[in-house]
C-alpha cells in the first residue's frame, strides 16, 4: 500500500512544483474564468473527507478479517489480508489525503500565481475522478469482503491457481522420481522447525554439480520440517559445508503459503468445511458447498496433471517426486468424513463427490475416489443410528458406484494396458 500512496504524495509535490513554474506560462485570467480559484476550498473538503473514507475503510477491512476468522478460518484471513484490490483501495484513500495535504501547504506558501492554481486545479480533478471511480468500486467490494461465500471464492481461486503453476511444472524441473530415495544415500535433516515455503531446485542443482552430488528431494512445499525429519538424500561424499549450502535452498517459515503449496488450499477449505459442521456453527449447507469446491479444483488438477507435457529436465542432478493423488485426497476428506460421520446429507453429498471424482482422467484418482467412498460410507454406517438413514445412504452409495462405473468404463478401455 505504501507504494501507491507514495505515488499520490510525488503527485502533489510534482504539481505543485508545476504550478509554480506555470505562472509564468499560462495567461492571466484563465484561472479565474474556469473557477481555479477555488482549488484551496475543494482540497480542505477533499482532505477531510479522505481522513474519514481511510479510517472507516480501514476499519471495515479488519472487521473482515476477523469475521473470516471467526466463521471461515484463521488461516484464511491471510489471503483477505494479502488481497490486491483492498489494499489498492485504501492506498488509493490514504493517497489522496497526502495530494490534499500537499496542495494545501503549497497554497498556504503563495508560491502559485492565478495561473499557478490552474495546474493544481487539474490535477485535483483527475484525483477527485480516481476516487469516484475506486469509492464504486469499494462499494460493492466491501458489501461482500470477508463474507463466508467471498472467503470460499478466495481460497478456491488462490489454490487453483497454486496448482496450475504446479502442474506446469510438476517436478519442479528436477528428474522424476517415485519419492523413495536409494538405499546407499546419505539423509540431510533439517536445521530448523517451520513449514518447507519454498525449494530452490536450481541452486540444489548448482551445489550438487559442483561436487558431483546426487540429490534426492524427500519433502514438499508445505512439509513439516524437524531435525529429525530429512529434507533430502544425498548420494556421494557430504561435507559439512555442502550440508550447509543444501540447506540454505530450503525456505523454512512459521506457517504454510498457498502460492507453492497446492496441499495447503485444499487443507483450508476443509478447515472451513469441518467448523461448519462444529455444533456451534451447525450449518451443513456450507460443508456441502466446500465439498462441491473440493471436488472442482480435484478434477481440475486430474485435468491439469493429465494434460502436462513431459518437459525438458533442467536440474539432472536434483530428483523430485510429484504431489500424490492420495494426500490431496487425505487433506480434504479424511477431516470431513471424520466430523460429518453422522450427518445423513453431509454423507449422500460425499458419496455424489466421489462418483464424479471417479469419473476423473487417471486411474489414480479414480482408485482414491473408490477408497474414500468406502471408508466413508463405513464410518457413516457406524455413526448414523437411525436405520432408514443407513438403508438410504447405502442405496445412494450403492447407486452412485453403479452410475460411477458406467462413466469410467470407456475410458477404461480407452487406455493402453
């Protein structure tokens, strides 16, 4: 935010500079005839209204986050906090204060002329038409902002794009490998505690060339990181000091980020999902709406990972594992199925989400979608005490898995043996 407004603040320096030099260009006269002379009155209002806008602006943004804290997630809150639009509208506000102050002090030393406060006339126009044009556009961002439905939009839109840039490079342009590292390698742990942020799998690249080195990436954007939990496995003679140049391509933080953690956006949508169906809040209807997002960014990233070319390796010396069908699985419904066990509309909803997951591109999603299906409906059968519920849910099932099948057989033919 501190950029735009600064650029606000240059503006009012700049034009006031301008109309000082102007009055010695423009005729005299102009200014009074199109009512410049009036310029210090429009920017006293202009000034105070600014002050008021910012400050019920900004209190209305942290009512937001706390709003998505309380009824989303904490962990959503950050993607409200780090949102583009909120933060160019309030610099926008904060900005125009300073050209209002600015102006003012530059009136208040006389150095304009009459046709000085022509140039400051201008410009205090086209600053009274961006905050017009941002004050509508405010509006109608601020009657949604922080809403539960607006805070499921962000996270989807966030952790989709997260998975697009992932599947562009799904290796992170290390050679694949199964994620087992070899036997005679040698296991770098981690200095510190914190979430994996970031690999730098070109500087991992560069130090294992250097000393003809074979790495073996053992973790992901997003893994827990523990001295005794090995980030890497390394195949040739380690010294201390390459330990230490490993380990500094590790970017190791206090939480996870969506941008390289596909995993985590699906984590937070499931957070929300499962505090929707805590006896507080009771209110299924938005688990069912987390689960319809769920089950779009899956087949999204099934249609993502299906459709990615095999590039050109640039690290040969780093080996890396993909993201596993099995763990985005595990981050979204493992929790759900677990707190949604006894609801009966919960369950029939998951049992449609995964009849269309099945429907997916590779078979590996497919056999995930069957496995969470059946371990959901067995901890629904055993939680549900009514027995019309339990003979309901097991003809939807049962109907479902039918329907599932007869959409994945063609493709089943379809693919080579």
């Amino acid at each position: 935010m501190w950029f735009r407004s600064t650029l606000y603040g240059v503006l009012g320096v700049a034009t006031a500079l301008a109309g000082a030099g102007a009055k010695f260009v423009l005729p005299e006269g102009l200014a009074t005839q199109i009512g410049a002379d009036s310029v210090g009155n429009i920017l006293g209002i202009l000034a105070a209204s600014m002050l008021t806008v910012t400050t019920f602006a900004l209190s209305t943004m942290v009512a937001a986050y706390g709003s998505a804290s309380t009824n989303a997630t904490p962990r959503a809150s950050r993607l409200l906090i780090e949102d583009t639009r909120a933060q160019g509208t309030l610099a926008t506000f904060i900005g125009a204060f300073l050209f209002s102050i600015v102006g003012l002090i530059a009136l208040s030393t006389g150095i304009y002329g009459d046709s000085g406060r022509l140039v400051l006339f201008g410009a205090t126009i086209a600053v009274i038409i961006v905050i017009t044009v941002t004050l509508l556009r405010a509006i109608e961002q601020f009657s949604r902002f922080g809403r539960l439905g607006e805070t499921v939009d962000l996270v989807e839109q966030a952790t989709l794009k997260s998975m697009k840039q992932r599947a562009e490079e799904p290796f992170l342009g290390a050679t694949p490998y199964s994620g087992v590292a070899p036997s005679s390698t040698v296991d770098v742990f981690a200095a510190d505690v914190g979430h994996v942020e970031h690999i730098d799998v070109q500087r991992l690249n560069a130090v294992a060339e250097q000393h003809d080195l074979i790495i073996y990436v053992t973790c992901q954007p997003g893994t827990f990181a523990t001295p005794n939990r090995a980030l890497l496995s390394v195949r040739g003679t380690l010294h201390d000091d390459q330990r230490t140049q490993l380990l500094a391509a590790f970017t190791i933080g206090g939480s996870r980020r969506i941008e390289n953690d596909p995993r985590y956006g699906l984590v937070v949508l499931a957070e929300i999902g499962v505090r929707a169906l805590s006896p507080a809040v009771n209110d299924p209807g938005t688990c069912i709406t987390v689960i319809g997002t769920c089950v779009r960014l899956l087949l999204k990233w099934d249609a993502l990972s299906s459709e990615s070319e095999a590039k050109d390796v640039q690290y040969p010396f780093v080996h890396m594992a993909q993201l596993d069908v099995d763990d985005l699985f595990e981050d979204v419904f493992a929790p759900i199925s677990t707190d949604a066990a006894g609801s009966l509309e919960v369950n029939i909803r998951l049992q449609k989400a995964f009849a269309a997951l099945s429907a997916g591109c590779s078979s590996a999603t497919r056999q995930a979608a069957r496995r969470y299906a059946d371990l959901s409906l067995e901890r629904a059968l055993q939680t549900l005490r009514f027995s019309q519920d339990r003979d309901k849910l097991r003809t939807i099932a049962a109907l479902e898995h039918r329907r599932a099948q007869q959409a994945v057989a063609p493709q089943a033919a379809a693919e080579p043996n």
